[in-house]
C-alpha cells in the first residue's frame, strides 16, 4: 500500500489506486469532468491536474491528470497551487466558449475565478462538453451506437453518419450518465426516442408500468442470459419481490 503525501496530508491507498482515489480516500476535493468511478480513467479533460514530486526527484514539480497517474510511496502531492488553478483555468476558460450556458462549466469557471470566457464564444453553443462519458459507457456495455464525430470546434457525439444507430438498445445509459443533461431523450409508458430511434417498452407484468425497451430485454436474454420473466418486472417491483422472499425465508427459518 502506497504512502504519499497530498496537500501535507499522509494519505495510504491500495496498490494501483490514482491519485485522484487517494485525494478523494482523503476527502480532498479535485475538480472532474471525464471521470466516473464505474469507467477505465481516460484522461481527456484535464481538469483533475496536481502537481507532484519526490525528494528525490531534481526536476521541477510536474503538472499531471490524478485521475491517470497512479500513487506512489514517497510522492507529494499539490492540488491547488496558484499552477494548478492557472492550468485548470485554461481548460474551463475554453470550455466556457465552447459551451457559455452550462450550468456544471459556468460553475466551475466562477470557483476557479472565471465568470467570461477570455475567448470567441462559439457560434452554435452547445452544452457537450466532450466528456466522453456517454460513449465509454456505451462501450463498456459492448453496444457502442455513438461515437465521438468530427474535429475541432465541431466535434460532437452523435451515431455514426448522423444516422439513427442499428446497435442501440434504447437504455438511455448514455443520457443518464451525462453530466450536462445533453443527451435528449423522450420516455412513456409505450414507447422510448432516442438517437433518433423509437423502441417499444416492455410493461412490468405486476404494476404494468413501463420497465426497459423490448430490444434491451432481448439482449439481456440473449447476450447475458437473463431469465426471460425476469425482464418482465420493474426495478420496484424485482425489489418487493427480493423483499417478500426475504420475509418468507426468515420467517421460515423462525418456524424451524
Ligand atoms: S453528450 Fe454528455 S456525456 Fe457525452 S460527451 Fe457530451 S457532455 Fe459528455
Ligand atoms: S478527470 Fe482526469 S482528465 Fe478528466
């Protein structure tokens, strides 16, 4: 288990752990943007920079992503030097042009001391701010519908060709993930519309409210083996059901 030090703190952490874990394991706070716990770090936004160093170390401090880099015993970590705060600036500076009314950028912006971006405010704000979150977890879950397209200040994420994805399933994993609520989806009883796709919903067979899309359904019988009734119960209903078993085994287990 590493020791290090961030912000004169002694911090332990377990072996492979970033140093954005053991800042957070320390209750230390680094601003994110492309980091989740449940997704592979990624590295792409650049806000969770530190400064670090060794005694050993002859060469000034370096400016690294916490979330990448991982801990090391003996390392000192500095998470809001007057350099951190100027490099994260940089990146929210930008961000801000790209994306002025974003309520999760204009915040950050403003706690790092910014409140108008230094830069041309782009014509066609958008509230993406290329996380990347939506499809890595896209990937992680092996449908991979959306894809980073384009390339400078139009980059976006989209279906490939723009067109709506063969592969998606319709379980809104990418929209739920999203921090900026960007991902624009609609949801009833029937039907769901996303990505320019309408899946029809499976009705939970006790409350007959609406659970998960057919073809998500279908794949979880199929690429995950899921027992077909199992898909046929809400997430609520799948609880009482676990509950009442529960009860019963206890109750059971009293009479014996
Ligand atoms: S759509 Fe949302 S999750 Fe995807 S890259 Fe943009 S901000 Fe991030
Ligand atoms: S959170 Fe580390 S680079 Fe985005």
């Amino acid at each position: 288990m590493p020791t290090l030090t961030i912000d004169g703190r002694t911090v332990r952490v377990r072996d492979g752990a970033s140093l954005l874990v053991a800042a957070q394991s320390a209750g230390i706070d680094i601003p994110t943007l492309c980091h989740h716990p449940a997704l592979e770090p990624w590295g792409g936004c650049r806000l969770c920079l530190v400064e670090v160093t060794k005694d050993t170390w002859r060469t000034a401090p370096r400016l690294v992503a916490s979330c990448m880099y991982p801990a090391e015993n003996g390392l000192i970590v500095r998470s809001a030097t007057e350099r951190v705060r100027a490099a994260r600036r940089v990146v929210l500076d930008l961000l801000l042009a790209r994306c002025p009314e974003t309520p999760l950028v204009q915040r950050l912006a403003r706690d790092h001391g910014i409140e108008r971006t230094s830069y041309q405010v782009s014509a066609e704000p958008t509230n993406c701010i290329l996380c990347g979150l939506c499809t890595r977890t896209c990937d992680h879950i092996g449908v991979s519908a959306i894809a980073s397209i384009s390339r400078g200040a139009g980059r976006e994420i989209a279906p490939p060709f723009r067109e709506p994805p063969p592969a998606c399933v319709g379980c809104l994993a990418c929209a739920e993930i999203c921090p900026t609520g960007h991902i624009r989806y609609d949801t009833n009883d029937r039907t769901r519309t996303i990505w320019g796709r309408t899946f029809d919903m499976v009705r939970c067979r006790t409350c007959g409210r609406a659970s998960i899309t057919r073809a998500q359904a279908a794949r979880e019988i199929e690429r995950h083996g899921v027992p077909a009734a199992d898909v046929e119960l809400c997430d609520a209903c799948k609880r009482r059901q676990t509950a009442a078993t529960f009860a019963s085994l206890q109750a059971a287990e009293g009479v014996l």
